[in-house]
C-alpha cells in the first residue's frame, strides 16, 4: 500500500473533519467532535500514532512540515482547527487517513 506524506496525513486532521462537519449540518453530538475539540497535546497523539499506525507515526517523525502542522492544529481552539481544516478541505488525498485520525483523536488521551 502507499502511504502518503505525513503532511497530508496532518491536513487529514483539519481536512476530513471539516469536509464531514460540513456535511453533517447542525448536529446534537457530531461524530467528529473529538478530531475538533481534542483536549490531547503532540505527545499524546504521536503516541497513540505509534500504537495505532507506527507506519504513518513514522513518516510524521520524518517530515518537519506535518510535525509543525499538526503542533500548531492541536495548539489551536475549535474554531482555529475548523478554520485550517477549511483551508485543506480540497485534499482528497486525506481522505483515507480519516479512520486512523478519528481512532487518534478518540484514543490520544490514553498516552
């Protein structure tokens, strides 16, 4: 399987989550709230990266671009990350790393 850069492993944060916001309208509990609302710090979710996907943990160790990216999305409120999630929101190439990211975000706060 190819794996994808890091970087947009990173935007899969933001990108994923906003596309499904979007869509998902007003919504009493939305599934991706955990993606947008994380409470996690960098070390939390590169651990949890490593026990869910050290492939994926691997390349976000080689790529100072989605390390910088992710830092700053994680060190960012709500509606900061919907913001920057806008901003990638046409990276479909993101779009399979939705499920490894919603599986961080639900899990980070166990590392």
């Amino acid at each position: 399987m190819v794996r994808l850069s890091l970087t947009k492993l990173a935007a899969a944060i933001g990108g994923a989550a906003f596309a499904l916001t979007a869509g998902a309208g007003i919504a009493s509990a939305d599934p991706l709230d955990p993606v947008i609302n994380t409470t996690c710090n960098y070390g939390q979710v590169i651990a949890a990266l490593n026990a869910t996907d050290p492939a994926a943990a691997a390349d976000l160790n080689g790529s100072p671009v989605a390390q910088g990216y992710l830092r700053q999305f994680l060190a960012s409120g709500p509606a900061k990350r919907q913001q920057m999630a806008a901003q990638i929101q046409a990276m479909p190439q993101a779009a399979p790393y939705f499920n490894d990211v919603l599986s961080v975000a639900g899990s980070c706060h166990n590392y």
